[in-house]
C-alpha cells in the first residue's frame, strides 16, 4: 500500500484486493435497478448546479450486497477501511484520544455534468456536529478529460479519483472541500462516510 500524509489528508492506495471496487459498482447498479436510493433533487430538493449525484446508503439493513470471494461485502469493506484509520491515526496520534467510530457508507454514483459543485465542511450543525473526520474511497478511475476530483479549497489541492484509492480527511471547516463535475461520457463511483465522536 502506498501512503501519503499530507496537511492532515491521508491518500492510500490500493487498499483492497483486485475487483472488489468493480464488486461494488455492480452491486450499486442491481440496487439502483431495483430503485433503491435516492438523488439530491428526491431527498433534498438540491438543484442540478449545486448536488447532482445518486445514492445508496450500503449497510442499511434493507440492502443485501453478494457476497466478494465469499466474504461478507460489508464487513471486508469496513476491515479495510479500519486498516486506513489506524495508519492515520498513528501518524497524527492525538486523534486516538477522541474515540471515533465509523459505521456510514453511503455509495455514490456521479454522470457527466454532476458532483457536489459548493464548498462546504462535514461537520454542521445538527447531525453534523459529531463528525470528525470523512472518508473517500474512489470506485473506479476517471481519465484526465473527465475531472471529477476532489478539490480542498484552503489546501489548494486536488485530489483525482483512482480507482482503490482511499482518502482520510478532518471534517471541519478547515478542509473544505468539493466534488468537481464529471465531464464526457463519464462516471464517478465513490463510497463515502463519517467517522464521528462517541
């Protein structure tokens, strides 16, 4: 695995046996097939040229995923996702004080056009308020032409998607951040999440 620490954003790549992020993209696709999930528009009323992705949150208890080389598809993606929490955590080790947990993945599908086009924080007002850190694990590559990166406004960094690439970052304000527009004939998948205070 190859790790980056930087301005408190760690990169790590590839964190998960080959075609487990392709297992994921199909598994979404059966979902959203069977119309499970939700748009910006359906759940928030967002407009097209503010939120523009479609969802499915993956461990609510009406979504079954197939199993990944005969292990449970949930449980084998929080493994890994704990494994890149534990490198974070070593590096900035104050962060083991706060007790966090994680048990959200919300996976995210964006076509040409769409992404998360405001500067914003994870961490608000109301449900909000527990989260300390996000997470991003990037579902496939997009090429060059087609954008789709996670942008940090105040680090002026600019994250691409890869594919089994994931990304720990503080939740706060001082890592906004946004999820450019897909150009071309293009999707993003992603799976993202919180790790919150206890």
């Amino acid at each position: 695995m190859t790790i980056e620490h930087k301005e408190f954003i760690g990169t790590y790549s590839p964190v998960y046996d080959e075609g487990f992020c392709q297992h994921l993209i199909s598994e979404f696709e059966r979902h959203m097939d069977m119309r499970i999930g939700y748009n910006r528009q359906e759940s928030e009323g967002a407009l097209k040229h503010v939120k523009n992705d479609y969802a499915i949150i993956g461990n609510a208890r009406n979504i079954s995923f197939s199993d990944f080389n005969g292990e449970d598809t949930v449980r084998y993606f929080f493994n890994g996702l704990q494994t890149c929490y534990q490198k974070y955590s070593n590096e900035y080790s104050v962060i083991k004080d706060a007790k966090l947990y994680c048990n959200s993945m919300k996976i995210q599908k964006t076509s040409s056009g769409g992404g998360y086009h405001v500067w914003h924080g994870e961490q608000a007002g109301d449900v909000g308020a527990t989260r300390g850190l996000f997470y991003i694990l990037y579902l496939n590559t997009l090429p060059p032409e087609a954008c789709g990166e996670t942008e940090f406004l105040y680090q002026q960094r600019r994250v691409d998607a890869v594919e089994n690439t994931m990304i720990i970052s503080p939740a706060a304000f001082t890592h906004a951040h946004r999820g450019n527009p897909v150009y071309g004939d293009h999707h993003k998948y992603i799976v993202t999440g919180w790790f919150l205070y206890e």
